[in-house]
C-alpha cells in the first residue's frame, strides 16, 4: 500500500509538474496508456494522480473523451486575484510575528542581484515564488498553508504559458522589495498596502497580457 501510495504522489507530482511548465498545454490529452510508459507505472496509481489533479482543478474528465488539462479563462485570472487580494493580506498580518529579518535580507539581496541583469526574468520569477511561500509558511496555518499554496501554483502556471514583458518583471520585482522592506520596518500598514499593489498591478499585467482568453 505504502508502494502504491508513493507512485500515485510521484506520478501526481510529475504529472502537475509538467502542466505548470506548459509541457502539457491547456486542453493536451492525458492518455493513462501513454502516461505509464512515460513514467515507468501501471495506469493504477497514475489514475489516482489523475482524480487528485482534477479535484485541485488542473485537469477535466470529459465522459468517452477522456481526461484533458483545463484551459485558462479571464475569469481564472479575476478568481485567483480575488483570493490573493483578499487573503494575503491577512497572511502578511499572521506571518509578522515569524518574519525573520535574517531571511528577508537574503530575499533582499537576491532580488537587488537580478534586477539590474539583462537575463533575469527566470531568477526573479523563482525569488518571487520562494518569497511569498516563506510568507505563506511563516503564517503557521496548515489549512491556509495548504489552500494557498495551490493559489500560487494556479498563478505559477498562467506566468509559464503568458510571459509577462520584462518591463512588468522589473515592477514586481520593486514591489516585492517594498513589501521586504515593510516586514523589515513590521509595519503591517505598510506590508498590508504593498502586498494589495502588488496584487493589482500583476492582475492588470496578465490581463493586458493574456486579452484574447475566453471568459
């Protein structure tokens, strides 16, 4: 069981990996058939993964059709930034008294050692990740942890299929440093008004960005 349990988060893992990074694109096809020769398993635990990755809505199970990777729609977008506009903030609130100042210097000097590169966008993208999950963490509350963290994957994927111009990577790029220096300051105000900036000039960025989706 321990065996069949450990192949069904592999292939799970594996599987979300790929819709992330856009090698599986929206609407590709999840053949099981296939699927298990690409990862070396029987079609068992790779349709569990599958019933997990539909549940976390990354894939559709349409009946005699088969099992397709969801598309993105304006109204995905306008939905994961609801939640984030409304929800971080009170994770800023909740992580204040666990923010080590340590830790937000490094972020710091990460952000301050791309942002003046000619080739930093994938650096600052994973910055930006590592960042807000270390919010997210120091909040200490697993079911937040858990709901929000699927947030942020939802959103990773939308940056990986609609790059954003290099010019709107160097906006977020100060506004995380804004936000840094906040939580440095624990001015929650401040952390507070950064984090909903942030938020709505990354909304506006992969609107303008991404305009010809569906509703």
């Amino acid at each position: 069981m321990r065996d069949l349990t450990n192949l069904k988060e592999k292939s799970y893992d594996i599987l979300k990996s790929k819709i992330i990074e856009g090698e599986f694109g929206p609407n590709f096809r999840l053949d099981e058939r296939e699927l298990g020769k690409l990862l070396g398993m029987s079609r068992t635990p790779i349709r569990e993964a599958i019933s997990k990755l539909e549940l976390e809505d990354w894939v559709k199970v349409i009946p005699r059709k088969g099992v397709f990777v969801n598309e993105i729609t304006l109204k995905d977008v306008n939905d994961i930034f609801q939640i984030r506009d409304n929800v971080e903030p009170f994770i800023v609130e909740l992580a204040m008294e666990n923010i080590e100042n340590t830790k937000l210097v490094e972020f710091e000097e990460e952000v301050l050692k791309y942002i003046n590169l000619k080739e930093m966008e994938k650096e600052l993208d994973k910055i930006d990740h590592e960042l807000h999950n270390y919010i997210l963490e120091s909040s200490k509350n697993k079911h937040l942890i858990k709901l929000i963290k699927n947030i942020y994957e939802h959103n990773i994927w939308i940056r990986n299929l609609f790059v954003q111009k290099k010019t709107r990577r160097l906006e977020a790029a100060n506004e995380h440093l804004e936000i840094i220096q906040a939580m440095k300051d624990r001015d929650i105000d401040n952390a507070k008004k950064a984090v909903r900036k942030h938020n709505y000039n990354s909304k506006v960025g992969f609107l303008l960005n991404i305009g010809n989706l569906s509703v």
